[in-house]
C-alpha cells in the first residue's frame, strides 16, 4: 500500500531571512534560474536592458529599487512561457573612475595626469576596476533578483568597445558627426565637457554666491540722436553675474518689443539706458529723472565702447542686437552683455550674427597671455579684480551679490563655467522629427513622461557633444593626416589592425595611440586625434556592446529589437533612455524599447538626499537581514516610488508592515492548512484532484474565495501585462487578509471536523495564489511550494506557467454580494468598538436597512456569525445603514462569560503545548452552568473543576 505524503509542519513565527537563505541556496544548487531560461523556446524571446551600474562604490536603495523591478517583469514573462536573456553588466569608464584613481595617486588635473603619464594612467584606472567589490552580488541575491554575473558584460572589455566604435562609424558615415564649435558646460578640473543631462540627473546644483554688478557701455557718438542733450555722454547699462566674461564682450542685446528709459542722476552729467520694467529695482538707491521713452528697436544698430579690448573686433562688433530668448524682464536692467564662447546662447547668438568667438580661457579655466590683466588667473578668482578695476576705471555702476543655483561638476564638486571648445557632435537636430514620432510607440509607466519630460528633452535638446578631452574610455576612431589634414574613420579592430598591420588588444587610447598608416590622398602619416568618447556614448550603444553587434549575434539582437522592457530611475530620462533612443533612431531607424518604467527617488529619513555623512537611512544590509528581501520587495513596488515620484525611506517601520500585514499572515493560512492536514492524516492526492466544473455544488464561501482567486489572478495579470507593478502588488494584502480573516475563520469549523471538501479548497486556493504572486515574493512563494507539490509538479515554483485564469469561475453577482456582507459587518464591528463591547459578547439583533434581494441564507448567517447576533432583520433603504441592539440581558451576559472562557482555556491550551485532540482537565473560578457541556466540547475538556485561578491540567 502507497504511503501516505505528509506535508513538514512549520513554524507560527518564522525567520523570514533565515527562510530567504535556504531558498537561495535551493536556487543555486539546483540551477533553477539557468533552467528558467533554458527551458523556453529561442525563437520566443523577451528582450530586457539592464543599465549598469558603475563599479564604484557599494549598492544604495535606488540600486535596490532599480533591481527588483528589473526582476520582477522578467520573471512574470517567464512564467508566461517567454525566454529573458538577463546578464548583468558593469559601467566601467568615465570621470567617476578617473576621479577614483587620481585620489588614489594624488593628481589634481590633467596636466598632472599628462606628467605622470597618459599609459600608466589607464592601466591605474584597469586596475581599479578589475576589483569590482563582491559586495553586490550579496544584495543581488537577498532581493531575490535573477540575472547572470558570472557572464556580465564590462564597457572596458574588448568586444563591447568595438561595437561602440563601430556605431560612431556607422553614424558618421550617415552625415550625422560633425566637428564643431559649441559651448557646454565645462569642468575646468577634470579638463573636460560634461553633459547637461548628467548634471539634471544628479541634481547637481547648490546654492551659491555670486557678485552680481551693473556695468557702463559708452555710446558712440550719441548715436541715439536727440538734439537736446548735445554732445552728453549717455552709457548702456548692462547686467551680469560673471564679471570674468566681460574682457570677451562682443554685444549688448536688448528685448525690441520693450519700453527703454534714458534717465539722468542728479548732480551727474552722464545719462544711462535700461528697460523701464527694471527701472524700479535698478535706481531704487538713486535719485534721478526721465528724460525720455524710446523702443528697445531704436537701440538696435548703436555702436558702443566696452570696458576691455583684449580682441581686435570684426565689423559685426560692439553693437546693440536684439535675440530671442536673451533678454527677460525679471532680472538685471533689461540689456545685456553678450560674450559669445561663454554660453549657450550667447554662442549660438555670434554665430548667427557673425560675431568674434574669442576662446579666452584654458582648459584650466584660467584667462589666456592676450587677456594681460589677468592672464594665468583662474576665472571666479578673477572676478573680484576685475569689478576693482571697473569701479577704478569709472565702468562700475552698482554691484550687489546673488544667491543662486549653480552647476558643479557631479564628481569632483568644482563649480562649472559655460565654455566653447571644439567639439565632436551628434546631428540631434537632424534626428529630431524622427525621435519624436518614434517616441508615440513607446508605453511609458507613468505615462506623463512619455510627452512630459521625455518629448520636451527631445525637443529643447541641442547637438549632443560626444567627444572628451581624457583618458579612460573608448577611443574616437578617427584618424587624421599629419600633413594634409584628411581623416579616416574606422569601425571595428580589424581594419584597425589591416591599416596599421598591427595586432590591436585594446582599444584606450593605449592601447591604439602609437598605431599609425600611410595617408591614401598624400601618403604622409595618419595619426589618430587624441580624444576620447564620452562614455554615455557608451552606455547609448548598450544593446549592440553587449552582445558585441554586428561581429556576432547578429540575428539575435535584430529578432528581439526593440526591447521589450527597461527601467531605471527619473534621472535617466533625459540620459540613459534618451541617449539610446537617440542612437536606435540614428543606426536602426527606430526606437529602442516599447515599455519603460521611470521609479522615483527616495530620500533619507529627514527628507534630505540620502547621505552617509547625515546618517539618514536605515543600512540596506541590516534591513534585508532583519526583514528579508520580500518584505523589501513589497514595500518598495507597491509605493509611489515606483510611479516616478519621490518617497522618503523609512526607518524599517513600513517594511516591518508588509511582514506582519502580509508574509506572517500568508504563512500562518499556510500553516494551519498544514496542521490540520497532519492532524486529519488526509491523502494529499485526494484533496490535489479539484472538479472545477462542480465548482457550483460546492460550498457558498468555496466558491467565493475561487471566484476572488481568479478575480485576482485576472487583474495581476492585465497589470503586470500593462507595467503597472504597484497596482499589482497592492492587490496583494486584500487578498491574503480575506483569505485568512475571511475564509479560513468562518470555515475553521471545516477543518477541525477534517472536511475533504475544504481542505480541497485551500489547496487549490495556496498553489494557485503562490504562483500568480511568485515573481512579486518569490522566496515565501518558493518556500510554501516546495512543502505542498506533488512529486510530479515542477521542481520549483518559477519553473511553472503563470496560472490561467478561469473566467467562468468569477462569480460577479457572488463577489458583489460577499463585498455587501463585509461592508455590513465592518459597520457593525464600528458600532460594538464604539460602544466597547466585545465580540464575544452575544447580542440580540442586528436591522440592516438596505435590500436583501438575492442575498443566500448561507450569507447572511456568516452576517449573524460574525457579529455574533441572535436574530438579522432587514429592512427597505437605498444605502446601507445599521441597528444594533446592543442592550445586554443576563442570559447573553452568561452565553458572552461562556465564550470568553472557551477563549481563555483555548489559549491556555496552546500555551501548554497540547495537541489537537488531547483532553484536558480545567479549573475555573466560576461558569455559567447552562454552558458547560458547550465548554467541554469546544475546548476538548474532560471535566471542570472549582479552582482560585483558570488552570488546565493535561490527562
């Protein structure tokens, strides 16, 4: 005869994290993530991109929400029968490395890397990051997140940086690289560009202090013509916040549509221009008078004198100009000072113009031999000799301070200057149509970014400069003719080395610098140009780096493009998601991925950014070994966090919540189906072989919990299928607590008689459930499975089909109903807490003034059970209201006495560890005698006795 399978009976109060550890070592032994993999068809895959983190540094909580949302989605398509390639993947170059390694040898700038030498330099930085901490793989595994580490893929390695050199080839080949002059923001530390969307993703912006002064611009001539002032003099007065631009002053610009004032001070001879709008605030220490009003267009044309003439001018010089977006009424004096090279605008205003560009500033940021004055001097130093030399030149009109926010650099904390340099671009503009119509295919999770801050990068982003002036990153491919000044371009290691007839290991700078070939047009020497690209180059060209496309994987990568999936942080909006999306555009006619979530930002405990040095987060190490990855898992993808907007992280209390609302609860459903199983020595094949399609002759509350079971297999299923993770796992808590407080309590009497038709029940409810919630919780999920499969089941519970739903089983009017009766209940509940009487406490009658039309006799005794009332009435109402009679005569007070001593043997009994159906002897104090055989039947006592206290005694 077949022995009968016995599930191992667990603990009422687990180690969650203990429990977490032997699951993982479950999944490592046997391989079960490999074997999720492979055991989905090729030709049916779901593609995911994985953004890298950078080597640096250990994991934070934006790390930890990034990664369990890049676990969850591949999980759920998996069980739905897809095949998800996961590899992690390192970000290895760029000045987050580079600031590393020149901390770590004492170098401040460049030109201290430069004398320490530019080889040893990028063989610091390899070393560096070859020790990748070990670190991560430990958080990896307690948040529960699947992907292969072993095979991840590095932005150093060989493969990867030739697939980047060879999509710059690709796209410089189409017409869309340029060479060009263009001011960016620019860190005069670490010697190079930086980009705008690196700094918007980091914040990195702080308060700072900055001189803020009106200067005097001489009119030539008195040009404006006004016959009654003669041969006065009359100055334009500009405002700036950077003094140090003014030796590069080419223009003053003026709004055309404004009213303009020139104004006499008293006791003064010379008269000023300015805005009218602006008067106020500029002349408010002033006494003076108006002479005249004149249009912003009557200034157009004049020609001034500047303060500093360090540059011989063009034609186009020291004029006044009007420039869209240049000139607002809300600061300054309505005119200002135009230096083009110093920013972006200002630029882009002398080149439409035809005005000088000066580069009056090093790459240190220190004024060139030309500016005499101050020549080596770095230029925020300048400033406050400069404004001296004004004033004692009679220049300085009024100078005041400003606080403002101000743009450093994110790693290396130096203030940034707008400068023009010689740039490598990105036609953007040239892109932009397209970008935007391919961005109407992407589903972005929330949806307001897709036309909100996604589109409007798209559409206020300039050229993207993609070259820099260091060390540690993939080489421009570019080689140029020292004599005749033709370039070659070259994409891949190959033609590298047939060029060169070399052997090419390494393409840093390195590794191909020395490489040279004889130039095809005049036969001199090709040497490669000596910058680098900037590593979101890089990181935009993930999807063909890490599977080393086109070289290999060819037709992998273009059957599975566009992603399916990505999913990052709000900072990556305009960085990570838009730099891809502008490569996919450019080299594949299309977008990069069809849905992407953006997750928000979590702050520290006192709101402020999360920072060691404050101490305002609980250790993400100490909490997943307090709470466990699950409990993080739903604290963190049920939250707004996951809907793009800011949270601030808890000390643990919120993630202790979802352990005593939801795992505890879970466990102990689970449990006490385990111990009455045992107990009953049912046969686990019998309860395992549920007819569904007599599901209708079941019992009214099996039919509910079926039908809410697939009601929420349904809606995880359409919200996953959507992205919309935190209204899947919110449904989560509603559903364990009617399991558990719904179900399993008014059906107890069922399992303490051992009825098959129950226990039926909750196993088909547990195996199920835990299934549809496995890629959520995938440790309690794993867990439970693995106690209650069967010997035929799947090895563990991710290795099965996400459960089908069974819409026939959702009985609406039924779900309808049952949610009547619990709203019923709950105000009846309300009512007793109010007036402080206890369950227990029988109560005569419960009026319900609503319609009864259709409500079961089986439904509306649960009404009677759960309030523990004699008598339910109902009576006509359009909304619901209730009537409890809450007067208490001396036979329910003795019925109330009765149950509240079962209650207190009952706990009396499990506190001395008896079993089931062991029969106990009890001391009472005193009972209602009418009573007593229903307390010895209910509690399994075999006699009661007098006694001073309540007192069990085991037969």
């Amino acid at each position: 005869m077949k022995k009968k399978k016995r599930f191992t009976t667990v603990k009422s109060r687990p180690s969650f994290p203990e429990m977490e550890k032997k699951v993982l070592d479950f999944w490592k032994k046997n391989k079960i993530f490999e074997k999720s993999v492979d055991q989905r068809e090729k030709n049916n895959p779901y593609t995911f991109y994985d953004g890298p983190p950078f080597v640096t540094g250990y994991p934070h909580y934006g790390h930890l929400i990034g990664s369990i949302a890049k676990d969850v989605i591949p999980r759920f398509f998996t069980m739905k029968g897809k095949r998800v390639r996961r590899v992690w993947g390192w970000d290895c170059h760029g000045l987050p490395i580079e600031n590393k390694v020149e901390e770590k040898l004492g170098l401040k700038n460049r030109q201290q890397i430069e004398n320490f030498g530019i080889n040893k330099f990028i063989k610091q930085c390899q070393q560096y990051v070859e020790k990748i901490s070990s670190e991560w793989e430990w958080y990896v595994d307690r948040i529960g997140r699947w992907v292969d580490m072993k095979k991840a893929y590095r932005t150093m390695d060989l493969d990867y940086m030739e697939s980047v050199i060879w999509v710059f080839k690709q796209l410089y080949d189409k017409g869309l690289i340029y060479k060009g002059v263009r001011t960016s923001l620019y860190c005069t530390r670490c010697g190079t560009p930086v980009s705008n969307f690196e700094i918007a993703m980091d914040n990195s912006y702080t308060l700072m202090e900055d001189p803020a002064i009106t200067v005097k611009f001489k009119l030539k001539n008195n040009s404006l013509k006004i016959n009654r002032l003669g041969k006065k003099d009359i100055y334009l007065l500009a405002w700036t916040t950077t003094p140090w631009t003014l030796p590069s002053n080419r223009a003053l610009v003026v709004d055309k549509k404004e009213d303009y004032l020139i104004i006499k001070l008293k006791e003064k001879k010379e008269y000023f221009v300015l805005a009218e709008k602006r008067s106020k605030e500029v002349l408010e220490d002033f006494q003076h008078q108006v002479i005249k009003k004149i249009k912003g267009r009557d200034l157009i044309g004049l020609k001034y004198t500047p303060p500093y003439t360090y540059f011989p001018p063009n034609k186009k010089d020291f004029k006044v100009y009007s420039y869209p977006g240049m000139v607002n009424m809300e600061e300054g004096t309505g005119i200002v000072h135009s230096a083009p090279g110093f920013g972006e605008i200002d630029t882009q205003m002398g080149k439409d113009l035809g005005l000088t560009l000066m580069l009056a500033v090093n790459n240190e940021g220190k004024f060139i031999p030309k500016v005499k004055k101050w020549a080596g001097i770095y230029v925020k130093k300048a400033d406050p000799l400069i404004i001296e030399d004004l004033k004692k030149e009679k220049y300085l009109f009024k100078k005041e301070t400003i606080s403002h926010r101000y743009p450093y650099c994110y790693r290396c904390q130096t203030p940034l200057i707008h400068r023009a340099q010689e740039s490598w671009f990105i036609d953007v503009q040239g892109l932009r149509k397209k970008l935007l119509k391919t961005n109407r295919k992407i589903n972005w999770v929330p949806n307001h970014f897709k036309y909100g801050r996604f589109q409007k990068g798209i559409e206020q982003a300039p050229d993207w400069c993609i070259s820099r002036t260091r060390y540690w990153a993939t080489i421009m491919p570019i080689w140029k003719c020292q004599q005749c000044g033709v370039k070659k371009v070259v994409g891949s290691v190959a033609e590298i080395e047939e060029l060169s007839g070399k052997k090419v290991v390494d393409l840093h700078r390195s590794g191909v610098d020395h490489l040279t070939f004889p130039c095809s047009q005049c036969g001199g020497s090709m040497k490669r140009i000596s910058e680098v690209l900037d590593c979101w180059m890089e990181s935009g060209s993930m999807p063909y780096g890490e599977r080393h496309y086109p070289f290999e994987n060819k037709k992998d990568l273009e059957r599975s493009f566009p992603a399916d999936y990505i999913v990052e942080y709000t900072g990556q909006v305009r960085a990570w998601f838009y730099v891809m999306h502008v490569i996919s555009n450019a080299l594949m006619n299309s977008h990069c991925f069809k849905n992407v979530v953006v997750t928000g930002v979590m702050t520290g405990t006192d709101g402020r950014k999360m920072s060691k040095s404050y101490g305002n987060y609980p250790d993400p190490k100490k909490i997943l070994e307090k709470y466990g990855g699950d409990a993080l898992r739903l604290y963190l993808l049920g939250s707004s966090v996951m809907l793009g907007k800011k949270i601030r992280m808890t000390k643990g209390e919120e993630i202790e919540d979802q352990v005593k609302r939801v795992l505890l609860i879970l466990w102990n459903s689970y449990r006490y189906f385990l111990t009455y199983f045992n107990f009953h020595q049912l046969d686990v094949n019998q309860i395992a072989k549920i007819d569904l399609k007599k599901i209708k002759n079941k019992q009214i509350m099996d039919r509910w919990i079926i039908a809410r079971l697939h009601q929420l297999i349904d809606k995880l299923e359409g919200y996953l299928d959507d992205y919309h993770i935190p209204q899947a796992v919110n449904l989560i808590q509603p559903f364990v607590n009617q399991l558990s407080t719904w179900y399993i309590r008014r059906s107890r009497s069922r399992f303490v008689k051992g009825e098959v038709e129950a226990f039926e029940t909750l196993y088909y409810l547990l195996k199920n459930f835990i299934l549809a919630v496995a890629p959520i919780i995938p440790f309690i999920t794993e867990s439970i499975y693995q106690n209650i499969k069967l010997d035929k089941d799947c090895q563990s519970v991710h290795l099965n089909d996400y459960p089908q739903v069974k819409k026939e089983l959702i009985d609406k009017q039924l779900l309808k109903k049952m949610d009547l009766i619990q709203e019923i209940v709950n105000k009846g509940h309300a009512i007793r807490k109010k007036k402080e009487i206890k369950v227990r406490q029988p109560l005569a009658s419960l009026t319900v003034f609503f319609e009864k039309k259709g409500l079961e006799k089986e439904l509306t005794s649960l009404i009677k059970k759960e309030l523990n009332v004699k008598k339910i009435k109902f009576k006509k109402g359009k909304k619901i209201k209730i009537v409890l009679d809450t007067k208490l005569t001396p036979q329910l007070k003795k019925e109330g006495k009765a149950r509240e001593i079962i209650r207190l043997i009952q706990r009396a009994r499990k506190k001395a560890g008896c079993h089931l159906n062991q029969s106990i002897v009890a001391y009472l104090p005193d009972w209602p005698k009418e009573y007593e055989e229903e307390i010895k039947k209910k509690t399994l006592v075999k006699e009661i006795k007098k006694g001073k206290t309540i007192k069990i005694v085991k037969e």
